[in-house]
C-alpha cells in the first residue's frame, strides 16, 4: 500500500512544481484533442443537423449505418489512418506518420460518426417542430438549420464535449499513429500506459489527476452554461 | 392569395385520411374548417403550408404551384406554438430578420404588432416562461407582423381565456380587412367560425361534407 500513498505524493508534488515533462505531454494532448474536436464539429454539426431534419429515401439505413460507426473501436481507426500515412501507403509521401498531425487526423476521424451521429438524433427528435417554424416563416434549409443549431446549442454544447472528452481519454489511435515519441507525440493516455508498464507510478497517477480536472472543469462549464441558458 | 385544390389525396399505409377532389379558398376572406377529431383539417393546413409535401394532387396559390416565392408569403400558427429560446420581441422580428428588413423598421413593426395584440409588458419576457395563451398571442404576433398573404391558423384560441380569445379574433380581423390577406383558420369552435369567418367549410373522414 506505501507505494500507492508515495505515488500520490509524488504525483501532487510533480503538479505543484509544474513538472515540464508533465505539462508538456498535457499541453500535447489538449492540442491534439482540440483540434480534432473542432474540425470534427465544425463540419459534422450542420451535417448532422441536416440530415436529421432532411426527409429522404433510405434514412432508415443511414441512421444505421451512422449509430453503428460511432462505436467503431479506436485501434481500427488508428490501424486504417496508420496503413494510409504509412511510408508504403496512398498518402506516405506527406511524411505525417508519427506527427501530431497524424494524431490530429485519427482522432478527427474517430470523432466524425460521433459527432454526427449525436447531432443527428438530436436534430430528428427535436429539430422539426424547429425547423417548422423557420420554413412557416419563410426561412430557407439553410435558415433552419442555423436556427437548430442555435436553439439547441446546449445540447450541441454536450456532444461536443462528450467527442471531447472521447478524444482525449482515447489511447489506441494516438499510440498506434504517434507512436508515443518523447517531447514530439507524447500525449496523457499513452504516457499513462506506458508509465504504468515501467512502474512508474508518480507520472502516471499526476497525469491521470490531471485528465480527470481537465474532465471536471468541461463538464462544470457545460453545466453552468446550460444553468444559464 | 387564392387557393386551388385539386384531387388531393394523402394517405397513412391503407388508410385515406384526406381525400379532396376539388375547393377553392377565396381571396381576401377568413374561411373556417371544421370538423371532428381526426376529420383531416391540421392534415390540410400541413399540406397548403408544405410542411407535409408527401400527397398526391396538387395545390394552386394564385394559379401557381408551391415555390420559394409563395413561402415567404405564408404563414402557419400551430395549435401548440414553439417559441424560439429567446425574448418575446426577438422572436417576433424573426421573420423580418429572415427578409432583410432594416432593423428601424424592425423594432417599429414589432412594437405595433405587440401594441395591438396588447403583449408589450411581455417584450422581453424569454418564450420559454410565457402561458400558453401568452405564447399563442405571440405566436400570432410573429405570424403578422410581415403581413403574409395566406395565414393558416389551427386552432390558434384553444385553451386560452375568454379576453385573449377576444384580442385574438379582433386582430385576425383587422389583418384580414387591412391587408386583403386571406385567412383560413381550423377551429372546433363553431360560435367563433361564425363570428370571425366568411365561409366555413366542414370535413369529416378525410372529405367536404356537403
């Protein structure tokens, strides 16, 4: 058991001094995570809205094949993004394995089904009755969709941050593309997973105290918006 | 704005649940439809409005079929109105923000409109905390203040008291007199379709009952 305590020493210690290793693989992780985040919902959340309120042949199976995707397990998504960016694959001319960019376009395309599956369904279970109102008074698809978007940003608001929070507590698709090089694709969850095989539990429980205040200090401004709206 | 009908059907699987073969409503009058539960009328307005673009048949405004154009001229208040999560006055100028109107004249129809329908104290009320006769005066509100040629009404005074309902029908009157704007309203009532409407016309099953 004194190992466990002495961890959590440890671990306070290293957070209270700012421990630049520490700092440098959070600041990496909250870089890859964000931007995957935003170019995901940026371009998924109108989409997803869309199709939601769009009435077409087929919606059925689409709303399938969108449910299902969104629980495609992240090594998968790491293993297709690695075989393309891999030195003998399509796109291996762009150099980009092992890079944060690499990492950034995994995780963005881990998120896309999620993104857009969640806005989906909250765009076809309460976008309509929006949706009318905009087209009743003389609003174009267009219109109705800018108008979902800002009646139901809070709960917009929620999935973002449920990809968020998919992005960066995801360990499969970062380590298998980033490869978990030191100072370069180092992020919390591979750090983790990594200290934990060497036994060294100091940075691997400071590292994880952090991800959970990263976790709460989210959820918290999620609610306190949602309080307020 | 004058609507043609012409061999409308609209069906849920086997069952016809509206099945017109010929009506017109005039223009410039408040025609009633009413009918018992289920008799098709909100069926109606949902397809005049294309809210409900899944029908058989075809509907003529002014001899034209539905486009972009003829939308921006009409209006539909829902028997249950959703407002916008924003205040009263916000929401009333919606429709105006949607056809580019400059914001002078903006707050100067908002403020008639709420003046005549006597909701100003609620201007900056937020929709989601009015009653519900609150919200079905605003909803009317933001359904005239760009004076659409066709107001679709269902069941726009149900449940609200006797001074709303009052307000209401005066409004919907002035709209019709100074506007020449033809109003077709679905309502159970039938006191209030003979005080307020033109003509009424009466569906039962799906069909004109002659």
């Amino acid at each position: 058991m004194d190992y466990i305590l002495q961890g959590f020493k440890e671990a306070i210690s290293l957070i209270i001094r700012l421990d630049p290793e520490v700092f440098e693989i959070v600041f990496m992780s909250l870089l890859v995570s964000t931007s995957a985040t935003i170019l995901a919902s940026s371009f998924l959340i109108p989409i997803g809205v869309y199709l939601g309120i769009k009435k077409f042949k087929g919606k059925r199976m689409v709303s399938r094949i969108i449910y299902t995707s969104m629980s495609i397990p992240t090594v998968i998504v790491g293993l297709v993004v690695a075989i393309i960016l891999s030195r003998r694959g399509p796109l291996g001319y762009l150099d980009l394995m092992y890079t944060p960019k690499a990492m950034v376009i995994a995780q963005t395309l881990l998120l896309i089904p999620l993104v857009l599956g969640l806005t989906y369904s909250l765009a076809k279970s309460r976008g309509s009755n929006i949706s009318n109102v905009s087209f009743t008074l003389g609003g174009s698809k267009f219109d109705s969709v800018v108008l979902i978007i800002k009646e139901l940003r809070v709960d917009i608001l929620v999935n973002v941050a449920t990809a968020f929070s998919r992005a960066i507590s995801e360990v499969g698709a970062v380590m298998i593309v980033g490869g978990n090089i030191k100072g370069h694709t180092r992020v919390i969850t591979t750090s983790i997973s990594m200290m934990n095989s060497m036994g060294d539990y100091p940075m691997a429980i400071a590292l994880g105290i952090i991800l959970l205040i990263i976790s709460f200090f989210i959820n918290s401004f999620i609610y306190s918006y949602g309080q307020e709206d | 704005m004058r609507l043609d009908i012409e061999n409308i059907k609209k069906t849920y699987g086997d069952k016809i649940v509206l099945d017109i073969s010929n009506m017109t409503i005039k223009e410039g009058k408040i025609t009633g439809i009413t009918g018992p539960n289920g008799s098709g009328k909100s069926t109606l307005l949902n397809i005049i409005s294309y809210i409900d673009d899944n029908f058989s048949g075809k509907v003529k405004y002014n001899g034209m079929d539905f486009s972009k154009e003829v939308a921006k001229n009409i209006t539909y208040v829902f028997q249950k109105p959703y407002l916008l999560r924003r205040s009263v006055y916000d929401n009333i100028v919606y429709p105006l923000k949607l056809r580019k109107v400059d914001n002078k004249s903006q707050t100067k129809y908002a403020n008639d409109i709420m003046k005549r329908l006597e909701i100003e104290d609620l201007s900056n009320k937020r929709g989601q905390q009015l009653s519900g006769g609150e919200s079905q005066k605003v909803a009317l509100a933001r359904a005239l203040v760009f004076k659409p040629k066709l107001l679709l009404l269902d069941e726009p005074t149900s449940n609200i008291d006797s001074e709303s309902v009052k307000i209401m029908e005066r409004e919907i009157v002035n709209f019709n007199k100074e506007t020449s704007g033809t109003v077709l309203i679905v309502t159970h009532n039938l006191e209030q379709a003979q005080r307020i409407c033109d003509e009424v016309i009466s569906l039962d099953s799906g069909k004109v009952r002659n």
